[in-house]
C-alpha cells in the first residue's frame, strides 16, 4: 500500500477532487504579492535549517548553544538571512516562471516580507526556544517514499526522548489563526510521530509546534503528546483512505466531491472549475494555470 504525504493527504481528506485537480497541474490564477506568503515561511524554515545545522554540530563536539558568545550568533543569523533571502529570490523566480505575475507593487512588499525574514531569524537564533539541555537529532530528514516522504522540520532529543518540532509562520496573529490547540490532533503530526518510531526504532510521541509571528518576530513553542494507542489509531483509520488514494491515482476508482467547499480560510480554489467550468479543461484555462509536475509532483514548468 502506498503511503501518501501528510499534506497530500489532508488535501485529499478534504476533498478528493481537490486533490485530483490539483495533481492534474491545476493552480488558481493569481497575480500580485498575494502569491508570496508561501515563499516567506520557506524562507525562514530554509534559514533556520541552516542554524539547526549550526547547533547540531556544536552539539556533537560537546558544546550546549548558549554557551556561545553573542558576537557568533549574530554571524549564525547572518548566514542564516542570506540562506532565506537565496530561498525567497529561488522562489520568486519559480513563480514566475509557472506564468504568475507578482507586478510592480510587490516591490515594496518585497522589502517588507524581507525584513519580516531577517526580524524573525534573528529573534528565533538570539532566544532559541529549544532547551539548551536538548539535542538536536535530524534536521528535515526525509522518512522516505515508504512513510509518504515526510520530511519533519526537526527532530529533537528533549527531556524524555524523541520529539519533533514543526515550524508554523503566519504574517499575524488574527483571530482565525489563533486556534490554540487546532495542533492536537494534527494529522500531520500523527504522519510524523507514527512513522518516526519505524525510522528511530523508538517511540516519537511528542511534538512541538513552534510558532513564528513574522510581523512582530515572536517565537512561541508549545508542545504536545500522543498516546500510543492515538497513533494505532490514526495509523488504522487512515490507511483505508491511502488505498483509496491509491485506486484513485491509477484510475480505478473516481475522485468524490466533498459536500463541503468552503474552509475557515474561504471559499475553495477549485469552485468554479467544479460549478462553472464544470471540468472543461479550455474554459479552465481562463481562471487556473496548468503547470507540468515530474514523477515525484514536483512542479516544473507552466504547461
Ligand atoms: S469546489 Fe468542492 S468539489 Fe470542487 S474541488 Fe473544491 S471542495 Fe471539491
């Protein structure tokens, strides 16, 4: 049985139709800086990727992290902006190239959402909400295609074992965001914990969710549990679904259409493919791109 990636999944849980167009190629034709709060959470995971990497190693010749002097740390978020920026510019540049149009106006905010990086970087590298005492273990390690290639932002060594610890980025902290525990039963999280005990050969059974406001460069950490028996049960309740999943990737069963097409975030990109173009692919064109995905789904190109 083919396992499925946890955003993969939980696209298709929401609606498998969604998920269908969406690996056909499909994407809403946007324009404007509306395109690159994306790029901006990329970004910083990209730099703080490379400070982790920078703990890690001081961590294996015997160091704890604040055992370094402020002068260091103020290089480590340099390096650690240089890397995002090179991720933001990477990033914009693919944009454009699958046929999006960012315009002029996004200069300015170009100027903003860097700032935002480099504020966010280094506030995170000065006050690292990771103990000292904790170790780091992996850096965005890839479980593999055999657990659906997830790839955790960190795996961690803390007081009782091993935890992951997710990044999440928002611009602010609006009250549609500010469902505190909206994390617990995270099927990301479970995908991460449930299979992170087959790839350490010990239970992962605590997660943390560190949150990054970008327009005040605040850091939160909060951590959670799962019980094993949580676990099995995710693990039992969702491999159904990746077998249908499955069926439906290789033709052999029809994608559903969820009776639901809205979210808390709006309405779904895909409403007027559904009820508007109802799927012919020439009246789609006029509101979506069709971009052209590798064997992994990587996007490559504008189609
Ligand atoms: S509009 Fe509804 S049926 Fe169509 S993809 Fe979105 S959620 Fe699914």
């Amino acid at each position: 049985m083919k396992v499925y990636s946890p955003s993969q999944t939980e696209r298709a849980m929401s609606c498998p139709m969604k998920n269908a167009l969406y690996n056909e190629g499909w994407r809403t034709r946007k324009t404007g800086p509306g395109l690159l709060p994306m790029e901006v959470g990329k970004a910083i995971a990209a730099g703080l990727g490379v400070y982790n990497n920078i703990r890690k190693g001081i961590e294996s010749s015997g160091r704890q992290i604040d055992t370094i002097d402020a002068k260091l740390k103020a290089d480590y978020a340099k390096t650690a902006m240089d890397v995002g920026f090179t991720f933001l510019t990477r990033g914009m540049d693919e944009i454009e190239k699958l046929g999006y149009i960012l315009g002029n106006g996004a200069e300015e905010y170009i100027r903003t959402i860097k700032d935002r990086i480099g504020k966010s970087l280094t506030s995170y590298i000065n006050n690292d909400p990771l103990s000292p005492k904790w170790r780091i273990v992996d850096v965005e390690r890839t479980y593999g295609p055999e657990y659906g290639n997830a790839r955790p932002d960190l795996v961690i060594e803390d007081d009782f074992g091993l935890a992951v610890v997710d990044y999440k980025t928002k611009s602010a902290l609006t009250p549609k965001y500010r469902t505190e525990d909206s994390y617990t039963e995270s099927h990301q999280m479970k995908h991460y914990c449930c299979f992170g005990e087959a790839i350490y050969n010990r239970p992962v059974q605590r997660f943390y969710i560190c949150q990054i406001i970008t327009n005040a460069g605040s850091v939160n950490l909060k951590s959670y549990e799962y019980s094993t028996e949580a676990l099995l049960l995710w693990r039992q309740a969702t491999e159904p679904f990746w077998q249908y999943m499955e069926q439906v990737e290789k033709g052999e069963a029809l994608p559903w259409m969820a009776s639901n097409h809205e979210t808390k975030y709006g309405p779904c990109e895909f409403q007027r493919a559904c009820f508007s173009h109802r799927f012919d692919q020439d009246l789609m064109k006029s509101d979506y791109i069709l971009v052209e995905k590798d064997t992994n789904g990587e996007v490559l190109a504008k189609a």
